[in-house]
C-alpha cells in the first residue's frame, strides 16, 4: 500500500543517516581528512532533476549510467563512465565528459587531461582513492563536442544523486561545461572561478579545465590558488 510504501522510504532514510553517522568512526590513514563537521544536511542540490531515490548506493549509480538509454549518447558509447572514488569522500571532482581513453577504459580522467589533475591532486596532499571523481554526463559525446543541452538533461539525475550519496564537504567544478550545467547556464569560468558557491549546505568551487591548462598552462596559477582555498576549507 501507499503508506507502507511511504514507511518504508522513511526507514530507508533511516539506514543511510546511520551509516552516515558511522562514518565519524573511520579511522583515516590521513587524520586531516577525518571528518571533523556533521555531514552537510541531506538536502536537494538540482530540485529541477528527476530524482533517484531508486538507486541505493554508487554501484547501483555506476550499473544504472552502464544501462542507460536515456539520450543519444547511450548508444555511441563503448563504454559509460558513471565515476569513481571513495564513497565517503570529503571531496568531489566534477568535469564535463568522457574523451577517447575514459571511452576505452570505462574510467574517469585517464587521458591527458587525468594525468594532470591527479598531480594537481597529489600536489595538495590527497590521493586519487581518497576523493570522488566524476563527470556531467556519463557518456562520451561524439569527436569530444560539448554535451547537448538534452544530454545534460538526461544525465543529471545520476549526478545528483551521486553527490546526495556521498554528501561531500565541498564539490570542485572543473571548467565551463560544468559550471553552467551545475550552476548557471549563463555563468562564466573566468569570472566564477575562485569564489565559493553554496548549494543545500554543500561549498561548491569552480576553477579551470585541466585540459584548459594543457592548452595555457599560465592558468596552473589560478587553479592552484583556487585548490589553496579548498585546503584551508578541509584543514
Ligand atoms: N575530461 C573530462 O571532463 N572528464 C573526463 O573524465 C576526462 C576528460
């Protein structure tokens, strides 16, 4: 009946706000990353998404972006590249979309682009398996084009989801694409970049592509200046 259905939803609820609270417990081989802050309020990030309540945890985020047909983009892929990382990470990384080698490996930032953030995240003292890696949309967009408007669309919902999942302390925006599908349609990098935005108790901070800093890497400035205020954040 409806109101089991309804009770039921609360106690699941329930279940994921305890293994919330056991997160506390964990002991990390990194003290400074511990928790130190109540998780960020379940809270929603997109209210105009489709919600996911359905998918109970990452893998079944990760089962249901390999499945999906829900844009054009579903069926060019090789393989969907939902995005990885540690389930109770205090960091989120978000770009725009698979390229060729993400394609190839079913792997979030492996291609050139990766190897750059990966050093820009062992630079501020973090590792990869400590953090969430992701992307806008799950699919790669035919010749490395902008993902559509539609696909976004289509996409965001995992994303959402994903991110009320983990409930990060703070999210990382890389680059344009991102920031208008997460923020604004009509934001730009340039003048966003470096600044803390709140969404539902979650500190969001955009900052360049790393494949805009393949392209000019005198903006290597920039995002190490925006990365110094995600550290301060997390000390
Ligand atoms: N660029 C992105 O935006 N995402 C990836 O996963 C790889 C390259």
């Amino acid at each position: 009946t409806m109101d089991d259905e309804k009770q039921l939803q609360l106690f699941d609820g329930f279940v994921r706000d305890a293994a919330g609270s056991e997160r506390e417990g964990l002991v990390s081989s990194q003290p400074h990353l511990e928790r130190v802050l109540e998780p960020a309020p379940r809270r929603t990030l997109w209210p105009e998404t489709d919600r996911r309540d359905d998918l109970s945890d990452l893998e079944a985020v990760a089962r249901a972006a390999r499945d999906c047909q829900r844009c054009k983009l579903g069926g060019m892929r090789k393989n969907a590249v939902p995005g990885e990382g540690n389930p109770h990470a205090r960091i989120v990384w978000i770009g725009e979309g698979p390229g060729a080698d993400e394609d190839e490996q079913g792997r979030p930032f492996v291609g050139a682009a990766g190897r750059l953030l990966d050093r820009l995240i062992v630079a501020m003292g973090l590792a990869r398996e400590e953090v969430f890696i992701g992307n806008v949309v799950k699919c790669r967009p035919p010749n490395n084009r902008e993902p559509e408007p539609d696909e976004v669309h289509a996409c965001l919902p995992y994303l959402a989801r994903q991110i009320e999942l983990i409930r990060p302390e703070i999210i990382v925006i890389l680059g344009a694409t991102a920031l208008k599908a997460l923020i604004d349609p009509k934001a730009y990098i340039t003048r966003m970049r470096g600044k803390w935005i709140e969404r539902g108790g979650i500190m969001i901070m955009p900052t360049f592509h790393p494949a805009a800093l393949l392209r000019d890497p005198a903006k290597k400035h920039d995002v190490w200046a925006d990365m110094q205020q995600v550290l301060a954040r997390i000390k």
